[in-house]
C-alpha cells in the first residue's frame, strides 16, 4: 500500500503544476472552459499537500539516528507557511487580484521539488550524487593531511529504479580514517549532505524569473557551482571534528547540525545577494513574497476572515502550536532534543491562538433597513433621555467584535476617556475606557461608545475625523466583547427590547417619516 506521504508528495507537484497551467488564463479541456479560479483552487490544495508531506517528515529528522532538530523545525512549520500562501490564493480568488509573486513561487517549487523528488526517490540517481560528493569531501581531507577512505556504497533495501520514500531507506557512504578517535560517532554521507535542497531552491528561482536568459545563465555560474564547493568544505570540516572527537559523544550533533546549518545559512544569504545583482527581478519575487502579509486589498475589498487589528501575536501562537504538533505525535525522540514532550505547549498555543483568532472574527453581515445595530450582542437597556433615543448592546466574549456604522455619516469627532475595566454588564462600566465617535448623518447626530469590560482592555478603531461612513461600514473592534452604546435623534424610534439578541447591520431602530 502507497503511504499518505508519497501520495502527499508527488500529489502536491501534480496539483501545483495543473494549478500554474491553469491560474495562466482560460483554457478549454473537453469542450470546456476552465476559469482561472480553477487553478488557483487546485494550487492552494497543492500547498496544503506540500506542508502535509513535510509535516509527516518530522518523526524522521527528529528521531535517532538523524536526529537533527533543525531541518526537524523547519518541517514543522511546513504546514502553517504552506497554508498561509493557500489563504492567499482564495484571497487572490476572492478579490479578484493576481499576485505575481505568488506565482513565481509556484513556479519556483515546481521546479525544485519535481529535481528533488525524482532524484530523492531513484536510488541510483541519489547513491551516484551521494558517491561523488563524498569521493570530493574526502578529497579535501587528504590534501589537509588528514587520509580518509570510502567505504562500499550502500543502497540499502528495496529497488535502486524507484523507492517509496528513500530518504528513510538509508542510502549512504560510510567514511572511515585511520586517525579516527575510536570513541568517536561514525560519519556517513548521505543524500542530505550533498546540499541538492540548497541548489535546486536557486536553480528554481533562477529559471523561473522573467529576466533574460544570458543574466539568468550568470546567476545560474555565480551560485550553484558556488553552494557545491562551499558543501564539500562543510563536510570536510564535520567529518574531521566529528573523528578528532572534539566535543565528545555530542560532537558530529554541535558540528552537523548547528556549525554546519549556521555556516549554510550565512553562505546562503551572501550568494542571494550575489544573486540579486544578476537577477533584479528575483530580489523583487522574493520581496513580493515576504510583503504578503501586507498585501494591500483592491478599493472596497476587506481582509477576511479575521478583523483587521488582529494581534499578530496570536496567528503566531496558533502557527506555533500546529508547528509542535508532530513534535508532540513522534515517539522515539532522543533526550537531548529541544523539542522532546512538547505536547502541552502544543495544545496550549493551539487552544490559545485558534480561541482567540475565533473571537477575532470578522463575517459579513445582512445590512437591514433604517438604523442598524453598531454591534453583535445582547440588548441591555433601551431608553429615551433629552429627546434622545438610547440603546446599551453588551457583547459577551463569544460575540463578534467587530462594530458597525449605524448610518451613513460623516465622522465628526473622536475621543477617548475613562480607565476602568469594570464587568460591561454592570453600572460601574460608565468609567470604563472608552471611545465616543460621534457621526454627522442626515437625522442628526448620532454617537456610537466603544466600552471596554472586564476582559476587552483594548479598542482599536478603523477611523479618522472627517471619514464619510456607509451604513454597516466597519468602523472598530472592541477585543474581546463588552459593550456599545448607540444613542440617536428623536427621529429614531427603537423597535428593540431588553434582553433581545442582535447582529450588527440588523434593524434596531425605525425613522420618523414626514
């Protein structure tokens, strides 16, 4: 039986490719026209396929004998990223707006997984790569006086044409040296030293800009050759302090997975900058791609689901905490892993982050006729004082949070007092913290107060003095519920009672007609 992570694997490149076809303009299959939509629909079930696949990765880098918690977190975090570029596919869907960046990207993991896959699931491609690479790594060794031999290449079990999953199928070389401390750990050279990943990310992201071909080919000779020398030393440099024993039992995991990822790393950011030089258009992709999160809505579009003002500090906590779940899910992981017996942590963030994302909801809502409810709630007073209609609406915390224009109006003024965070539902919440905007409307004026609670300690408001409003407009968000109050002209009769359950954008009050 094929497992879920080969169908997760091969399936995502699929989806992908289909996606890219399809996301570039109407195209007829079987006498049918396939919307663009179509394939911005099958991209963002590639991704999550994609992060699903790198997610089920993480028992295998975790547990011994890899034991590397490096590549282990970055494969955790696979599916929180992955799925944030599928939210921005439906958001390229739904605000009708291409992004190109995003479709760079696209192209860019086409090419790079489509080169790692083949060459990670057919062994004979993988043990050729590996056996260069180390013939070349202990190559160095030598010329440094350091003797080192080969071993025979061990394809491991299973077929060498085509091998489900052959990472964990052990293909490798074994390295030994006569002057091999003998308490050291044993090094062998596998496909994840060859440093394939790193090259084919900027052989992707090369050939799938939009530059020339010729700055294309120098970027190409300025990188690649580069990350393959710059490989050999790295693993020149963990063979030799892994034997000489440097650190002890934990030397080849100091070496490997903390000298060796860090010097990567740096040597990765310096030759993207090379990169840029060559290839302007890519530093642009790239950018385009780190800027998503601000990615601007067309005119009168919103960012849904959740209400803007949102802390990012909880999309964090909730990306954290599906980050740790496989953490929490492996067995077998060794004692010295940072990540051991993360299952607490991973609940806690989770319940925490999608609690409070839930509370920061932002659905659309049914805009009703006359005056419209600024809130979701409950009625808590109804009264008329000075000519003037008064409505209290209290939101408990599983209320949306999001405030509504009552009216179409013009904002007039904006002001905040108060210090308290008394409970909303009581008297003692009129010195609460509180915002008062006060809307100039074709009935009169009409104010609309943001009261904080006992929980809520913070309003966040969407506008400026001077802001012409349409009735239902999005006006605030008072975090965590607590209470609105409306109050309007005496043209305004109130057809609401106390203790009634509203939505903001319902009815609450009729206008006197002449």
């Amino acid at each position: 039986m094929i497992p879920a992570s080969e169908v997760l694997a091969i399936g995502s490149l699929l989806l992908l490719t289909a996606g890219y076809w399809l996301s570039s303009g109407p195209h007829a299959f079987a006498g049918r026209r396939l919307p663009v939509t179509a394939g911005h629909r099958l991209c963002m079930v590639g991704w999550l396929a994609l992060g699903g696949f790198w997610w089920s990765e993480v028992a295998y880098y975790a547990t011994l004998p890899v034991n590397d918690p490096v590549n282990a977190f970055f494969c955790a975090m696979a599916l929180p990223f992955f799925g944030y570029l599928a939210y921005h596919h439906w958001l390229t869907i739904y605000w009708k707006q291409e992004y190109p960046a995003l479709r760079w990207l696209v192209a860019m993991t086409i090419v790079a997984g489509g080169i790692y896959f083949l060459v990670e699931r057919i062994p004979l491609l993988a043990g050729w790569l590996i056996l260069v690479v180390a013939e070349q790594s202990v190559w160095l060794l030598d010329i440094f006086g350091y003797p080192t031999a080969l071993e025979a290449l061990d394809y491991g079990s299973g077929s060498r044409w085509y091998r489900i999953g052959s990472t964990h199928q052990g293909v490798s070389v074994p390295v030994e040296a006569e002057w091999r401390d003998p308490m050291s750990s044993p090094v062998s050279i596998v496909l994840a030293c060859t440093a394939l990943q790193s090259m084919i990310i900027f052989v992707g992201g090369v050939l799938c800009t939009s530059a020339p071909r010729q700055r294309r080919l120098y970027a190409f000779l300025a990188t690649v050759p580069t990350i393959y020398l710059l490989n050999l030393i790295r693993n020149a440099v963990v063979i030799w302090l892994t034997y000489q024993n440097v650190w002890g039992e934990d030397t080849f995991y100091y070496a490997h997975a903390w000298i060796g990822k860090g010097g990567s790393l740096i040597a990765l950011v310096a030759l993207a900058y090379i990169v840029f030089h060559y290839l302007p258009e890519m530093q642009d992709a790239i950018l385009g791609v780190m800027d998503l999160p601000w990615r601007e809505p067309p005119s009168g579009r919103r960012t849904p689901p959740f209400a803007a003002g949102t802390p990012g500090w909880i999309y964090a906590a909730a990306a954290l905490g599906l980050a740790l779940v496989p953490f929490a899910a492996a067995t077998g992981l060794p004692s010295d892993m940072p990540l051991r017996g993360a299952g607490w942590a991973a609940a806690t963030l989770l319940v925490l982050g999608s609690g409070l994302l839930w509370f920061h909801r932002d659905p659309q809502r049914l805009i009703e006729d006359d005056v419209v409810s600024p809130a979701d709630g409950t009625v808590l007073s109804v009264n008329e004082q000075g000519g003037r209609a008064q409505l209290s609406i209290f939101m408990s915390p599983l209320d949306v949070h999001v405030n509504r224009a009552p009216l179409d109006g013009r904002v007039v003024a904006q002001h905040r007092s108060g210090v308290g965070f008394n409970p909303a539902y009581g008297a003692d919440a009129d010195v609460n913290l509180q915002l008062r905007t006060e809307l100039e409307t074709a009935i009169g004026l009409v104010v609309v107060i943001q009261v904080a609670g006992a929980l809520a300690r913070r309003i966040t408001s969407y506008l400026s003095e001077g802001q012409q409003l349409v009735k239902g407009e999005r006006i605030g968000i008072i975090h965590l519920g607590s209470r609105v109050d409306l109050e309007l002209p005496g043209k305004a009769k109130m057809v609401v009672t106390p203790g009634q359950k509203l939505q903001a954008g319902q009815t609450v009050a009729r206008l006197t007609r002449p």
